[in-house]
C-alpha cells in the first residue's frame, strides 16, 4: 500500500519536490509512478458550499466551543459514511 511507498526515502523526497515545485524527477526514480498512483488513489473530493457554512454558524456571536461544535456538526453531517482518511475537503 502507500504506506509501504511512502517509506522510501528516494520516492518521498521526489514526490515532496514535485509537490513543491511541480518538477519531475528525472529520472524518475524506479517505482515513483506507481507510487504516486497508490498515494493517490481513492481520494475523495468534497466540496462545502461556503452559505452552508454560514448557515451552520448561525447569524449569533459565538463562544470558541459554540463555533467548534457547530463545525464538527457540519463535518459529521458531510463525512457520514466516508473514508474521512480519503477525503479532501474544499470551500466553494
């Protein structure tokens, strides 16, 4: 699994310079593709619309523990039933 890929310190260090400055490794370290592909695999992208966000903070002034509460309310809403290691969240 990724796990095991991630562990090679060659593989790790190339995807992080990628990752960073979006160069290719060349050349590229045996393996690197399939690696990426496992690390990759099986993301979930999901998108909270930004009124939802609103809306679940309510229009009220709110204490740190209110507001807290209030966004993990929203995210077990959102993440019920998913692989919440697999899923990337975005704001729209």
């Amino acid at each position: 699994g990724w796990l095991e890929v991630w562990q090679d310190a060659t593989i790790r260090g190339s995807i992080r310079t990628f990752r960073d400055g979006g160069d290719l490794p060349e050349p590229l370290p045996p393996g690197w593709a399939p690696a990426v592909n496992d690390i990759l695999s099986g993301l979930e992208r999901l998108t909270v619309r930004k009124e939802a966000i609103l809306e679940a903070l309510g229009s009220t002034p709110l204490t740190r523990a209110d507001f807290e509460q209030r966004m993990r309310q929203l995210l077990d809403q959102h993440l019920r039933g998913r692989d919440v290691r697999k899923v990337r969240i975005v704001v729209e």
